[in-house]
C-alpha cells in the first residue's frame, strides 16, 4: 500500500521540476525627474494692515453653592441676675422627679 502511494508522488514531483522556466525580462526604471533648487530669498514684504477685534465672549455660569462652615464655638456665661423680691405668703412645693423603675 505505501508503495502505491510514494510511487504517484515521486512521479509528480519529478515532472513538476522537469517543466521549461519562462525567460524574465527586467524592465529599466524610468530616469529621474529634474529636481528643481531654490535660488536666493527675495526681500521681506511690507506689513500687513492690522486685523479687526474680534468679538467679545459670552458672560460664563454661575459657581455652585460652598460647603456649610464649621461650627462656632460656645459663648461665654452671661452675667449673674439680681437678687429677687421677697415674695408674699404663698408657698411653693417642688416634688422631684419620680425615679424609674431598674431594668433586668
């Protein structure tokens, strides 16, 4: 069986190299363009008239709002008062608080 494969092969490869080579025929390039030099620079021209003033912008928007600032210190005390009237017959009970009961 591999010698009726290699046998085919080594036949197509053979009369593939045998075949005539076409003749290459390389064409000359074309000859250079004239390159143009530059001569001397001439005079400097007169100056141009001045432009006309350009447009004035557009009012631009308004910031966003600051951050809210720190807060201030306390105040000092103010002064004691005066001493109160006497007061007439009439007195006053003041009950404290009643305590709450503790928890668990």
């Amino acid at each position: 069986m591999n010698h009726s494969i290699l046998i085919p092969t080594l036949f197509a490869v053979l009369s593939l190299t045998a075949c005539d080579k076409p003749t290459v025929v390389n064409v000359p390039a074309p000859a250079p363009a004239p390159v143009a030099v530059p001569g001397p620079a001439g005079p400097q021209g007169a100056t141009g008239s001045q432009g006309a003033t350009g447009y004035q912008g557009e009012t631009g928007n308004r910031g966003s709002t600051g951050a809210q600032g720190e807060t201030g210190l306390q105040g000092d005390e103010g002064s004691k008062g005066a001493t109160g009237k006497t007061g007439d017959s009439t007195t006053v009970i003041v009950v404290p608080p009643a305590t709450p009961a503790p928890t668990n």
